[in-house]
C-alpha cells in the first residue's frame, strides 16, 4: 500500500532540505548549550556546599536525550541522511544542486537539467518529488 503524500508535507521536506545546514549548526549549538552552560563565578572562597548538582554528568546526558528540538532536527537530519544515501547518483546531485548550493535560495530546474547529463527540467523534477516523498514517508507525513 503506497501512503499518499500532501502538498504541505512535502513543502515542509523542502524547507528542512533548504535549511539542512542551517539545522545541522543549530543541533551542534544546542548541545553545546546544554553541554557547556554558562555559569556564574562563584566570588565566595569560604566553606559551604557546591551548588553544583552532584549528577553534572547524568544530567546533562539525559537532557541532551530528551531535548525536543534536538530530537526532531537529529531525526530529520537522520532520514534525509539515509534517504539520499540510497537515492541513486543522479539524484543526490539533482539535490544538492538544488538545495545545498551556495547561494540562499535554490537554483532553477533549467540551470539544474544543464548540469546533470540526461535529465530534462521536467524529469529533475520527478526525481527530487520521488526523494522528497521519500523523506516525508520515512519521517511520518
């Protein structure tokens, strides 16, 4: 049985591939943070107890593996990972042309179908809609 993939699922695939390295920094930042917290210097050189927790260790492994939005940017990464590591050659070229350039918004089907040999707008086209249905079945949409 083939699950059929709406509009917004895949226009929200398309975004996560447009900020795919945007989302990679924001995921090492946000175990950076929880990592490395800020801390007040403690200016009290007398006697007393640490107000650190006596777990640091544990706790900061249990909030990096509950973090929410570390879970969800980890996952997506995770799927697009894979689903383009099993997409065929040509495909993940027609992806990264697409959304990976170096520019800030993607490029246009007629500059992608000039780089890859063999495709036509059109069938770049069908290539990045079945790997972004892809992602999305894998992601849940």
């Amino acid at each position: 049985m083939t699950v059929r993939i709406n509009t917004k699922a895949r226009q929200h695939v398309r975004e996560l591939l447009m900020n795919y390295k945007q989302t990679q920094k924001e995921v090492e930042e946000l175990r950076q943070g929880i990592m490395n917290p800020h801390r007040e210097t403690d200016e009290n050189y007398g006697g007393g107890k640490s107000s650190l927790p006596l777990f640091e260790v544990e706790e900061k492994a249990i909030k990096l593996a509950t973090n929410k939005q570390i879970l969800f940017r980890a996952q997506a990464m995770a799927v697009i990972d894979d689903v383009l590591a099993h997409s065929s050659d040509q495909a993940q070229r027609i992806i990264e042309l697409k959304y990976f350039g170096d520019t800030d918004k993607p490029k246009s089907w007629v500059a992608i179908a000039e780089r890859v040999n063999g495709y036509s707008e059109d069938g770049c086209r069908k290539v990045e809609r079945r790997v972004v249905d892809r992602i999305a079945q894998q992601l849940g949409w």
